[in-house]
C-alpha cells in the first residue's frame, strides 16, 4: 500500500503514525540517513556519553553529603531504575529503528501531541545537556593549561561562569563537533572510539592504582546513621516535600536513596544510542546490544571506583568537585591526579558530540514529519547526514554555550530524561495491547510489570527535584504545546494524509 493511499488511525491530536510508515519513511532519497554503524560502534557511543562529569564529580557529593561508602550502592539503585528503561528503550528501537528515539516510540504508540511534547522535551534536555558539558570541559581545560603550562585565557573570554562575557573554549569546541558530525557518523564514531579509550584507561587507572591504597577503616560505619536532610524552603524544597511533607535524609538506607536521585544523573546518556538506530546497519540485533552493554559497562565502572575511592579517603574528607583527582593528592599521588583531570578533559568531548548528535537526530525526525520545517530533513547528498539541522543547532548552542550560564537550567536535563523514561515505558504498554502483531526483535521482559515499575522508579526520582525545576518544565512544555498548535498541528504529514492532502 503506497504512502499516500494509508491514512492514520485517527485524524485529532492523538492519531498515530504506524510503524511500517515511520519505517517507509526512512527510505525516501532526500530525507534517508546512511547505515554505517555496528552493536561495537553503538556501545562506544553509549560508553562515551554516560562517563563524564557525573563520575568524576557525583562521586564525592554524594559520598560526603548524602550516604557515605554506601554510595556504590547509590549507584547499584540508580542503574536498576535506568535499566528498566533501558530494556523499554531496547524493545522499541528494534522494533522501530527509526531516528528519533522516544519521539519516534511516542508517534507509534501515544499519538502525535505526546509525541510532539516528547520530541519538544528532548530537544531543550539535548541542547542544554550539550551547552552545560561544554562549559564543563571549558573551565577543565583552562585548570589544565594554567596548572601545567602556565597559560591564562582572558577573563573576558573565559565565560560568565568564571566572570566574564563570553566562553571561547566552549564556542569554539561546539562548532568543531558540529563540523564532525556534518562530516559523517563513522567519523564520529571513530574519534568517539578514540576518546572513550581514553576515558576508559582513566577509570581503570584509578581502580588499579587506587587499589592500593584502600584503608579498612575508611568503610566503618559502611552505611553513616541517618541525618536529616537540609533542603530549600518555598519552590527550592523538593516536589515531594512540598507535595506529601516527606523529607528527604542523608545518610542511613534512605539516604543510600537519595544519593541515587543524585548520581543517577551520571547514567544519563544511554537513551541518546536510541537515537542513531536508523544508521544502524542491524538495528534490531545491535541496539539492544548497544543500549543494554554501555549500561552495563558503565555501572558496574562506576561501582568499583565509588568503592576504591571511599576507602582510598574518609567520605567526610572527599571533595565535592574533584574527587578521584584529590583522592590520589591526599595520598601523596600528583602524576595520577593529572592524568585523572586530563581523562576529565578528554572524556568531556564525546559527551559533549553525542548529545549534539542526538537533538540533531530528534530534530530530524520531527523535521520528516512535517512538525518541524521541513527543510531541516534534506540529508548532505554525499556525506548522508541532516547537514541542515545539524549546522543550526550547532551555531544556536555554541552561542548558548558562550553567552549563558547554565547553571541554574541544568536540573532541566535530568527531569526531561526522566519524562522521556516514563513516556517510552507507557508506550512499550500501548503499544503491546494495540499492535501485539508486530515483530519484535527484543521483547521487554514481563509487560506491564517492568514497564510499570520503570515508571514508578523515574516518577519517584521526578518527585526529588526541587519545585522550581518542575515549574521551569511546565512552562517549556505549555510553551511546545502553543508551537503545536500554531505550526506542526497543520503542517503534519500525518495530519495531510489523514485530510487527503498532498505533501
């Protein structure tokens, strides 16, 4: 049956786009993605983006403030919640394998409005999650040049973060990935297999070499007795305080908890591998494979440094900004020290790439589907990749990155993941009840138990973050929701087929 001739199941907000036509669609010359990538290439991506500021950085907050050695456990709980999703991530990009991630799984599933929110969502998490790593990696590289090589950059060019106006390191390493990622997706893959290695050889280098210097006495008491918790008052005070007039604690088992609402934020990441599965050579044997081998790869990295790190130093000691680096100094160890904040530096990059390359693939997607101007889903002719999109999202962060400080918007990267995780676990839902026929290369396993307890898990974790966050999300959403309704309501594909309309 053509395209033209095969209207959507319903014609109002909520009609849903079928999964052979979001896969037919991926087969039009112009608007078609090269397939250049492996289950290995997939799993470096997922690798690559996943250790980053949360490992070299969450460890010591969370150890000093809110559990104690207990914090490996921390993120023993936080790689649980995230592979729940994962397994959800995993049934739909295999059996969707389309560009776009939980957009793409939304349309199929939910309809065009959830899909729409959800796409709009991962958009600003994506562009903010990339900006916010850049001006991480900014502020590393200038400790570095000054620390080793004596070089200052101007305070004017050193960003508002350091006190000044504009961020040059930050500009100036967006617009290079963004020329990387026009180029082509095995190049990326390349120089991300390159760094990850790298990234790597830091986090085994400080499990190894840290091992030996593990005191005893550093895991007693394992767990610390629970503290109560100080947190904000009025919208700073987290959602489920204000909500149930519950109040979070430090330490003890529910702090091991509240640690995770805190370190699960170094597992964000792997969802952007969903992204890429429409360059995927076998996206239905090799994304599972890639989402679910980075997760796991990644936690249990992150459990053996969390560990080598509290016995290396006494929880109360650590640092809340460096802590792997300043566990080595505290032990009379500068050459690891450096080689610790140089892997920072370096691992920041691909963190830095794959979120770029994931908002331009979503934006991709909304682009093919009318929701977005059309003209941002013509591929480059040669090199395959959405040039268009890619170029001006490049240019819109970088400009981001150099001229705000982010700091206050970041908590939105965490609730957008989040929102995206409960929307793919419905969807997985949905979909099994309205189209059990599907072939599906990856089946979540026990449908709707795991999906309804992924759900409860991010919700729960939602509920951590502080009003203020929430209301800040609120008002991008219902700003997406007027975009709708003004531009992609009546320029969707979808919503022409459905009116018999050409497009």
């Amino acid at each position: 049956m053509s395209t033209q001739q095969q209207p959507p199941r319903s014609t109002g907000a909520f009609r849903t786009k079928t999964v052979e036509q979001s896969i037919r669609d991926t087969e039009e010359p112009e608007h078609a993605l090269k397939k250049s990538l492996s289950a290995w290439d997939l799993t470096v991506f997922g690798v690559g983006v996943i250790i980053g500021t949360g490992i070299f950085v969450l460890t010591g907050i969370a150890a000093k403030e809110n559990a104690g050695p207990a914090t490996a456990l921390s993120f023993v709980a936080a790689g649980i919640v995230c592979a729940l999703a994962a397994l959800c991530y995993a049934e739909f990009a295999s059996t969707v394998p389309v560009a776009g991630s939980a957009y793409t799984f939304s349309y199929a599933s939910i309809g065009e409005l959830p899909a729409w929110i959800i796409g709009w969502d991962l958009v600003l998490e994506f562009a903010l999650g990339t900006a916010v790593v850049a001006v991480g990696w900014s502020g590393y590289v200038r400790a570095l040049l000054e620390t080793n090589l004596g070089l200052q950059m101007p305070t004017a060019l050193s960003g508002p973060n350091a006190g000044g106006h504009f961020d040059l390191l930050a500009f100036l390493l967006i617009l290079a990935l963004t020329a990387v990622l026009v180029i082509g997706m095995k190049l990326s893959a390349r120089i991300t297999a390159i760094v990850v290695a790298i990234k790597v050889t830091v986090v085994l280098l400080v499990i190894v070499a840290g091992a030996f210097f593990i005191k005893a006495e550093n895991y007693t008491p394992f767990i610390p007795p629970a503290e109560p918790q100080e947190t904000g008052s009025g919208l700073a005070a987290p959602l489920v305080q204000l909500l149930f007039g519950y109040e979070p604690t430090n330490f003890g088992v529910m702090g091991i908890f509240t640690a995770a609402s805190i370190v699960f934020f170094a597992f964000i990441g792997f969802d952007v591998v969903a992204t890429a599965a429409e360059e995927t050579r076998n996206p239905q044997r090799d994304m599972p494979r890639g989402i679910l081998g980075s997760l796991l790869i990644c936690t249990v990295l992150y459990v053996a440094v969390t560990l080598v790190v509290t016995g290396m130093q006494r929880y109360t000691e650590m640092s809340a900004t460096a802590p792997l680096a300043d566990a080595f100094k505290a032990v009379d160890q500068p050459f690891f020290a450096g080689a610790i904040s140089l892997g920072a530096a370096v691992g920041l990059i691909t963190v830095c790439m794959i979120l770029l390359l994931g908002q331009t693939r979503v934006f991709f997607a909304m682009s093919r589907d009318g929701l977005l101007p059309r003209f941002f889903s013509i591929t480059h002719p040669t090199f395959r990749t959405p040039h268009r999109a890619t170029i001006v999202l490049g240019v819109v962060i970088a400009v981001i990155a150099g001229f705000t400080s982010l700091q206050a918007l970041a908590a939105l990267v965490n609730i957008g993941t989040l929102f995206a995780f409960v929307i793919v676990a419905l969807g997985v839902i949905i979909l099994r009840n309205t189209r059990p026929d599907l072939h599906r290369a990856f089946r979540t396993p026990w449908v709707p138990v795991l999906p309804a307890a992924s759900i409860a898990a991010s919700l729960w974790l939602m509920l951590n973050l502080p009003a203020e966050t929430w209301l800040r999300f609120a008002v991008w959403m219902a700003l997406g929701v007027v975009v709708y309704y003004l531009y992609g309501r009546s320029h969707s594909r979808l919503g022409k087929l459905g009116r018999g309309a050409e497009f």
